[in-house]
C-alpha cells in the first residue's frame, strides 16, 4: 500500500523558496551548493583575516559562535516548529566543560583553578571536577553532556505531548534555573563572575595573535561543518518527516511515526550544535558566565535565527550574525537605546517580512523570472502567520 504524503503544505511556505521546476531543480543542484560552500569558506578563511584587525576578527569569531546555536535552532524550530528558548542552557554546558578543561590545564597538575583559591572555600578539587582534567573526556563532554540534558527533558515533554507555548516556557524556565544553580555555587562554578582569565587553550597562549587567528579558523570550519550537516539532515528522509511533524502531527501519528520520536532527535542535534558553540565561544572570548547562558541570551538567538529566516539553512547564520554585528555596533553609538533599536528590528522583520530577511533573496528573483511572483509571495505570507498563531496557541 502506498503511504500518503507526508507534508501536505505548500513548498513555498515549508522551504521559503518558491515552487520547483526546472529553474528550482537547477538553484537546488549540487553544484550550487558546492559553490555556495566554496564562496563562504572564500570570505572566512581569506577576505575576513585579510580585511579585519585582531579585534574585529576576535568578534567575528564570536558572531561565528552565536551563528552555530541558529543552525541548531534552526534545525529544532524553523522545520519542526519547537520553539526554543532555552538554548543557552545547552552553550553553557559546552561552555563550562571546556572552560572548566582550560582552568584546570593553566592551574597546573595538583593545583587548584584560581578562583576557587581566591574564594577559599576549598582545600582540594572538587570530585565532579577531576573529569575534566583529561581532555580525552571534556572535549567529548562538550557535545555529550548537553544531548544527554537535552535526552532527557525531551524524553520526558515530548511523550507528554507538550508543545508550542508550553514548551517554550517551560525551555524558558530551565535557562533560568540553570542560571540560579551556577551563581548559587559560588566556590566551585565563578559564581556570577563566571570562568574568567582563561590563558591557554592546549599548549597555545591565547594572548598571542596568531594563536587567536588559529581559533577563529577552527571555528569557521566548525560552522561549514555544522552547515553541511544541517543541509543532509534536512534533505534527507527524517528533514521531511520533521517538517510533517511540525505542520500536521496528529497526521503523522496517524500513519505510524512516532512525532515524540522524531521531534526529539531534532532536539537533541540543536541541543550538541549548542553544546559545541559553547566550547568554542571559550577560547575565543576567554570567559563563560550565567550572565551569557542565561533567558536574555537565549531570547536572543531565537532572534536571531527570525530575523535571518528560520525556515532556510543560511538564513539563521545571516539572521545571527547580523544581530549580533548591529547589537555591537549600535552599543557603541547608542549605549542607553540599542536594545530598544534592536527591539524595532526583530519587531519590522516579524510584521513585513515573516520569512525572514533570506525571504528578500526569494522576492528578488521570483519578480525577475516570474510576473507571477508578487502573487506567490502575497500566498506564502498567509500561511507563516498561520504557524506563527498556531506555535503560540498550542498546547
């Protein structure tokens, strides 16, 4: 017997790319793909250290890391509709393994980190610390820990069928606890101060420019890495049956998937690219503290990746990084009025423009090749609102 479709909604509005044919097929090929890729690897690994000094490098760098959580999200929340607002909780986990490794390797064998003997709260390191000593287990714990947390809630609120504002409320509120239990543990986690002074990252002093520029190119191929992934994912058999999930889950159970199952493993991927942006964010800032980890942070992801596109694979990376360029750059000019002016953005974006700015690209070429496309985009914009209310509305 031959199964029924499993996404019944219209191309334009699950891809944000109009309908195919001939000059679809051939935007989707591989060649254009291995293009994009190559251009993007092109302004990373040569325009970008070529054309910026140190510190504007370092903050790409950093934009670079924030870029990796949207992929995630974009993963968990642009195809299968998860509303996710507790992503900082999963950086700061990968975030404070990897820092927690770092400490440890520039304190020394036998030797407590330096906060923990400016506290004096301790005469040895704690048990739960001496793990991440071994780089052999905090590395892999940096990805690990964070799905394994993310397992574990998942297993727990998807097979209870929770979902759309519940779920983000309830992400919500374990950013927020998370961040309570780190400032609570003063003596052993920084407190509010966090794991600052981070020096070394194995065997390189990062205080030394060339040292800081091998660190952005490990995360700039850190995040095509990720961007590949993400686009197998999502053009695979489970990429489709997530987008099914996400617009007709009742549907889907109907025929004999498990929507829990699926939507966890989405879950899951989001919560160890999270993980991983967290542990590279380290060596690239020198610091990780619950003031990164926490609600504001993990709102401002979500921004992010709205503003970008969340239903296209580069719009979270663009839509990341371009929030996390204008939050720098309007601090600078306007330190009392950018969050406001932030603010505007995410909301001119949201009411003009649902799918995102990647949305623009596919307005722009549908005008040029089809006299038709003003009609399409007036169809398209319709159903994201719908999914927009439906997210908010259900339970």
């Amino acid at each position: 017997m031959t199964a029924a479709p499993l996404v019944g909604t219209d191309p334009a509005a699950v891809t944000g790319s109009p309908p195919g044919g001939r000059r679809g097929r051939r935007f989707d090929g591989p060649a254009r793909t291995a293009a994009g890729f190559a251009l993007g690897a092109a302004l990373l690994f040569a325009v970008a250290p070529l054309t910026l000094s140190d510190f504007r490098l370092s903050l790409l760098a950093k934009y670079l890391c924030v870029a990796m959580v949207a992929v995630g999200i974009g993963i968990a929340w642009g195809r299968g509709g998860m509303l996710t607002l507790g992503q900082g909780v999963f950086f700061g986990l990968g975030g404070y393994a990897m820092a927690m490794h770092l400490k440890l390797a520039d304190a020394g064998p036998g030797e407590l980190p330096d906060f923990m003997q400016l506290y004096g709260q301790l005469d040895e390191l704690p048990l739960w610390w001496r793990p991440f000593a071994s780089p052999w287990i905090a590395l892999p714990a940096t990805v690990l820990l964070p799905m394994a947390v993310a397992f574990g809630l998942g297993s727990l609120v998807f097979r209870r069928r929770v979902r759309g504002a519940y779920f983000a409320i309830l992400s919500q509120a374990l950013a927020a606890a998370m961040v309570i239990l780190l400032v609570g543990q003063q003596g052993t986690t920084g407190g509010t101060n966090g794991l600052t002074d981070i020096q070394g990252f194995f065997g390189y002093d990062l205080d030394d420019p060339v040292n800081q520029r091998m660190v952005y190119f490990i995360i700039a191929a850190s995040l095509l890495a990720l961007l590949a992934l993400a686009r197998q994912l999502i053009r695979s058999r489970y990429g489709e049956l997530l987008v099914a999930v996400r617009d007709g889950e009742e549907r889907v159970r109907f025929l004999g998937y498990d929507p829990a199952g699926v939507k966890l493993v989405g879950y899951v991927i989001a919560a160890g690219m999270a993980g991983l942006a967290g542990a590279l964010f380290v060596p690239a800032v020198g610091i990780i503290s619950p003031a990164l980890i926490g609600i504001v942070p993990s709102i401002e992801f979500v921004i992010g990746v709205a503003v970008g596109g969340r239903a296209t694979l580069l719009g979270p990376v663009l839509g990341a990084v371009a929030v996390a360029w204008a939050r720098t750059a309007l601090s600078e000019r306007f330190p009392g009025t950018w969050t406001y002016l932030q603010g505007l953005l995410f909301v001119l974006v949201v009411a003009f423009l649902p799918g995102g700015l990647a949305s623009l690209w596919v307005l722009a070429r549908q005008r040029r090749s089809d006299p038709a496309g003003a009609r399409w985009w007036r169809r398209a914009r319709p159903v994201d609102r719908a999914e927009n209310r439906t997210e908010v509305s259900a339970a």
